[in-house]
C-alpha cells in the first residue's frame, strides 16, 4: 500500500518555481526553508528517526549526511546528467544524491564596465555587495584565498588555513563591506540580490536563479519604471593568481527512513528528467541536464551573455569545497569568524586563526 511522500525542500526565488510539480502529487512537504534551516531541520528529523521519503540536499553537505543516505546507484541512471555535477554528488565511491543544478556565481553590476580584478575592485570607489554570513560568506573567503594563489587545505586534506593569503582575503572582506550598507553582514543569499536589484550596491556576485529577478526588473525598466538601473553579467572578479568561483550542486536524495523507496524513486526519477531540469533552466538555475541546459534559449542579449559568462566559468574558474563529512563544521566556524571581523569584533587574523584551529580538530582527529 503507498503512503504519501514526506519530503524536505530548500525554499527560496531560485527554487520555488520548480515546486508546482508537487501539487497534484501524493506528497506532504514537512520543511520547505533556506537551507542553513533546512539542513538543521533535515538533521533533527533524521536524528530522531522520523520518516522522510525525498529531500533537497546539496553535494557539499551530502558526506555529513551520509550516515542517513541511500546509495542511489541502483536506483537512478544519471548518464544524462553533467559528470561533473554526478562527480560532485558522489562520496566513497557511491552515488549519495542526484543533481539538480550547479551553482556558480558571476557578477552583476550596474556599471558598464565594472573592475575585472579584486585588486582593482578594491582601489575604486565601487561598492561590492555580498552575503555577510552562511555559506555564502565563506564562500567568497575562500574565492579570494584560492584566487591569489592560497590554500585552504593541502592536497592530501590537511588544513593549511593559516596564511597570509588568507588574512588578505578576510581585510578585503572587511574593507569592501566598509563601504557598503551598513547591514550587509545580516545580508544572506536573496538579500545581496534584492540590494543590488535595489540600487544599494553597484556590483555583486549571485547565483544563477537570480536572474528571474533581474529579468523582471528589466521588463519594469523597459515599461518606464525608473527604480533600478540597468544590469549587466560579468566575469566574477579574477585573482592576483587565479579567476575563480565557488561552486557546488543542490541535489535530491532518499533518506534509509524512507517508508516507500518505490515510490520515492519514481519521484526522484520525474526529478531528473529532461522536463523537470528545463522548468528549472527557465527559471535561471543552471540544470545538471546537459540536453536540457543546451536547448535554453536566451530570451534576450543580456541573457545570452549570462549563458556564455555562466558556462566559461563552469568550464574554467569552479572550484569546490573538500568531500569531508564534517567540512560543514569548519564552514560554519568560519562564517562566525569571518563576520565578527566585518562587524570589527575581532581582527581579520585572529578570524583566520580561529578557522584554522577548528579545521585542525576536525580533519586531524
């Protein structure tokens, strides 16, 4: 006998659109949130041992769930997907989740021709914005470290956080954020979009799916609104060493509490096909389905050079996050870190000196 599919959403612009397939499923959504809260809630469910049939992850957080994950391997052929997102969405060999999209960040600015180096962003008068806590704030962190030429962790994992390259990042960090709004380190993901689409910020990095947004804008703007100037994507701003943007892919799992895998898979499989990643293409995001994200037609000039600017940098400039159960820890420490130095509670080195400790424990124990 089937029972309704309990399922776990991360919510937010760049997701939600994808959700109408649910309404005339047999489904019951027990957390729909941005996903800090969704990994939290997800965590205490699993924890306790409540069942939950499907639900949204993400590569970089799957080894830390791994413990409640299904192996997919059997269950799901993802040779349509992108290898590289399919990579991503693997760890010790087996196949924890299926990709939904990746998630790469360009910039965005209002400038017709914004700085192209961080250097040179930072000597202007250009005011970047960018998220002030969470992932997307140490995201940018590492950006900086990898891209003039530091490292977070050598190539056999061991943290060599500690770096001048790193305090660098964390005093530009600082000083891009001195000159922005004042509330900028309470700024998450769609608060950056919403600043820059707002006029508060000159330029900023953001995600794919914020285009639905800005598109909107451009259509308000074509209708005579004058709230907004126009946009324009851009290459994310280059290192002294390297041009580079972190990345990553949300994705679908089974959970082992799953009380119907049958009828789990066969959502799951609805999820990855061609029909499914081209609604999530026509909302911006960058679907893992190579067939799908090829045929998206740019709706205009400005959409074909965010097409062109996104797949160079998925090509050339993404870099990713260690595959280690507990590198959500060190995110999460590191964000803290990173944002009581912007709120100038501590410095920039003693921030890193705390990141580089926590890394210590976690991945030396």
């Amino acid at each position: 006998m089937s029972v309704t599919l309990r399922v776990a959403l991360v919510g937010g612009p760049m997701y939600d659109h994808l959700y109408t397939l649910f309404d005339e499923a047999d489904v019951e959504i027990v957390v729909h949130a941005d996903h800090p809260t969704l990994n939290r809630r997800v965590a205490e469910l699993l924890e306790a041992g409540e069942r939950l049939d499907l639900i949204a992850t993400h590569s970089k957080y799957a080894p830390s769930q791994a413990q409640w994950l299904q192996p997919l391997d059997a269950l799901v052929d993802p040779h349509e997907l992108a290898p590289l997102a399919v990579d991503l969405c693997r760890f010790d060999g087996a196949l924890l989740c299926v990709p939904r999209l990746i998630d790469v960040r360009i910039m965005w600015s209002h400038l017709a021709a914004p700085p192209s180096t961080w250097r040179a962003l930072a000597a202007s008068d250009v005011v970047f914005g960018f998220s002030g806590r969470e992932s997307g704030l140490f995201g940018t962190f590492f950006e900086l470290v990898v891209g003039s030429g530091g490292r977070l962790f050598t190539e056999d994992g061991r943290p060599c956080i500690d770096s001048p390259e790193a305090v660098t990042a964390v005093e530009l960090l600082c000083h891009f954020a001195a000159r922005a709004p004042d509330d900028l380190p309470d700024w998450h993901y769609d608060q950056v979009d919403t600043a820059l689409l707002d006029d508060r910020v000159d330029a900023a990095g953001m995600w794919p799916g914020a285009w639905g947004a800005i598109w909107s804008a451009q259509i308000d703007t074509e209708c005579g609104s004058t709230a907004t100037r126009t946009l324009g994507p851009f290459r994310y701003p280059a290192g002294s060493a390297r041009w580079v943007s972190y990345a990553g892919c949300h994705a679908w799992a089974i959970p082992t509490t799953c009380g119907d895998v049958p009828a789990a898979t066969a959502l799951l499989n609805t999820l990855v096909s061609a029909p499914t990643h081209e609604l999530d293409a026509r909302g911006g995001n960058v679907c893992a389905h190579v067939a799908a994200f090829a045929a998206v037609e740019p709706v205009n000039e400005t959409d074909r050079r965010r097409l062109e600017i996104i797949t160079d940098t998925i090509e050339q400039a993404m870099i990713t996050y260690p595959p280690h159960p507990r590198f959500p820890e060190v995110e999460d420490v590191g964000w803290h870190a990173i944002h009581d130095a912007l709120c100038g509670r501590i410095s920039p080195a003693a921030a890193v000196a705390q990141i580089h400790a926590k890394a210590l424990t976690v991945f030396l124990e």
